[in-house]
C-alpha cells in the first residue's frame, strides 16, 4: 500500500506505457493497461479513492482516446483528464476539450521534464477539485443540517419526513456505491422546504401524497418550484436544485414516468419518495415495493436496493421504552412525543439530534412530557 497519487496510463503501445512508467513511478502509483475498457472498470472501481489522473492515447483500436475521457468523465469526475498523442491535431484537441473536459494535450514523443511538470500541474487539479468538493460538502451539509435542525423543533411533524426520506436515500446510495450521494441525500431533506407555506390540514397530503381535493393537489405540485425559489439564493447548489425540480407528485393518476434526460439521483429520491407514501398510508413495506416494481417506471436496481433496506429495517429493529435520562443522541423515536400539555416535540421517525435532545430535557423539566418514550433499536444477529 501507498500514499503516493494513483495514476492510470492508457496506450495500445506497451513500450509507451513502459516510458511512462519508467518516467512517473518515481512520483507516483503508477497503473497501465492497453484496454479502453479495463480503464473505465478501474476508473469505476473506487469511487471514493479515485484516480489523480488518467492519461489517454488519443488513437487506438476500437475507442478513441476521446470517446475514453469522456466516459471517464462520468465514471471519476474528480480523476483529471490527460490527452497523449503523435498528431498535432487541432481539431482532435478542439473534441477533446470540449467533451472529455481534458486538462492537458501532451504531444509525443514528450521528454521527461515537461511530462513530469504537466502530471503534476494535473494532479495539483485533481487536489484542487477534491477540496472544493470536501469544502462544499461538509461546510454545506453542515448548514442544512443546522437549518433542518431549527426547522424540525418549529414544525417537528412536517420534518419529520425530510430526516426519514434522507435516511433511506443515504443507505440506497451505499448499496449502490453512487457516487455524490450528497446531493441526493441534500435534494431528500431541502425538497421539503416548500412545505412551510402548506396550511395545518395539508400535511397528512404531503406524507401520504393524497390530496383530498384539487387545491391541496396544486399545493403539492407547488412545492418543487417553492423549494427551487428558496435555494436559487444559495450558491453552488445546482446539482441538488435540479433533483429537486425533477420531482413528481407522487398521487399522480395514471402514474407515468420522469423525463427522459431526468438524472440518477433524481429518479432515486422519486422512488424513494413514493415508497415513503405508500407506507405512510399503511401500506406493508413489501407490498410497496411490489407495486413500485409493478409500476415498471423506477430503475430496477434502485428498486432493489430499497427492497433491502426495507427488509433490513424490517428485520433488525425493535421498539423498546427508555426513560428522559436514557435518551440519547441518534436514537430513532418509533412514536410520537408530546409534552403534558399536548405540544408534539418530535415525530416519530426523527433522529435525536444534540438540539432535539435539549429540547425534551427542557419540557420534560418544566412543563413534563406526555405518554411513553419508544425509541426503535437495532438488533444484532450474529451470523
């Protein structure tokens, strides 16, 4: 194992790949393969630990080094792209540029000094790029956390559901290893912010997703374009606002399918979001999914993986009573809590968070609580 950066050098010529090699592996961890394919597969293979940068021939049997690049773009959007090739050619450079996003444009054969001076220009980008990322997620989840934390203590049966549908969306996308799952996991929790303009009688609507009449259905229908408005002033969140506005009422009659071009995240948080609805209105976890899978609009496999984080949850959970003084941080409550006076404090299904914690504590103190504390717990099966 090292800590040296990883670099991928794709070529059908193994000689050159031997040059490179011999070149680099002073600097760093050094991987060749001749085949376009196997370098996508070991592009994919860790997401989280990608490539600090790939290096493509521009022409080879069977996949151009731009058709490569660019699907590498897809594959480890955070590996820098590097084009190596024998042609001066211009609008071969032009392609790349404008569709595998190529950093740097080597010609061969290129000595040593300057290949060595542009891998590290690359590989000064991939950084680059990876703490711009770790900065907006971090600092940025942070604040949503904060905001969804403030927003779930004023209206605990409305936000309940933004923590639910981001708890399932975060197990999905580790099964599915999606890459950005943030921002999926962002688009579960800030799509609900339009729900603050819904009045009292509305809310059983947004968690079930059936309206009782045509207002609360246009209410729904609103509240995408409502949580899109909210976010416009917020910089950087085009990714998320876009999952956002992707989304569909899920009463919708016939049911019928997203848009084409809409994205992975955003068909992921649609079924997801349909699955929660269908459950609220007590429908069996089981049969949810079978009827998502009936309705043959959602991506089987995010399909599948819902399946086995509803069985999980199914399977390896249990309801039990703790006191005030047991409550902790992370506890799930499988039931509402009320004070003695009949304020709801937190929904079932939230999470107790620092602030939440206080927040019992403090009513519990002065006003008293309301009914039992059911908190829902793992159970570990050993194999």
């Amino acid at each position: 194992m090292t800590d040296r950066p990883r670099i991928l050098c794709l070529d059908d010529e193994s000689s050159v790949l031997d040059g490179l090699r011999r070149t680099l592996r002073t600097s760093y961890d050094v991987a060749t393969t001749t085949d376009p394919r196997e370098a996508l597969a070991m592009l994919a293979e860790k997401p989280d630990d990608p490539y600090a940068v790939v290096i493509s021939d521009m022409r080879m049997p069977g996949m151009t080094g731009i058709a490569v690049l660019e699907q590498a773009q897809q594959v480890a959007p955070d590996t820098t792209r590097v084009l190596l090739t024998g042609d001066a050619d211009i609008q071969g450079a032009i392609g790349a540029i404008n569709r595998g996003n190529v950093f740097r444009f080597i010609l061969k054969p290129c000595p040593p000094d300057p290949l060595k001076m542009a891998i590290a220009a690359a590989e000064g980008q991939h950084k680059l790029v990876r703490a711009e990322k770790e900065l907006l997620q971090d600092t940025l989840k942070g604040c949503v956390d904060a905001l969804m934390d403030t927003l779930a203590m004023a209206q605990p049966a409305l936000f309940s559901r933004a923590g639910r549908l981001r708890r399932i969306v975060q197990d999905i996308c580790g099964r599915l290893g999606m890459p950005d799952s943030w921002q999926v996991e962002m688009a579960a929790q800030l799509g609900e912010i339009g729900a603050i303009t819904l009045p009292p009688e509305a809310l059983d609507a947004l968690e079930s997703g059936t309206p009782a009449d045509n207002t609360q259905a246009e209410m729904l229908a609103a509240l995408p374009r409502l949580a899109d408005n909210v976010l416009a002033n917020i910089p950087r969140l085009d990714a998320v606002r876009e999952i956002i506005r992707q989304q569909l009422p899920t009463d919708r009659n016939p049911i019928t399918p997203m848009r084409p071009d809409a994205s992975t995240g955003a068909r992921l948080l649609q079924a997801v979001r349909e699955y929660d609805a269908l459950v609220h209105r007590g429908t069996d976890p089981n049969v949810a999914i079978g009827m998502l899978t009936f309705r043959k609009i959602h991506v089987p496999d995010v399909v599948a993986a819902l399946a086995g984080v509803a069985d999980m949850r199914q399977g390896t959970e249990r309801v039990r009573e703790i006191s005030v003084d047991e409550l902790l941080i992370g506890h799930e409550l499988a039931a509402d809590l009320h004070t003695a006076k009949g304020l709801l404090l937190v929904s079932r299904g939230q999470v107790i968070t620092e602030q939440l914690l206080v927040r019992v504590r403090n009513f519990h103190a002065s006003t008293g609580l309301q009914g039992r504390i059911l908190v829902a717990d793992e159970i570990h099966i050993d194999a």
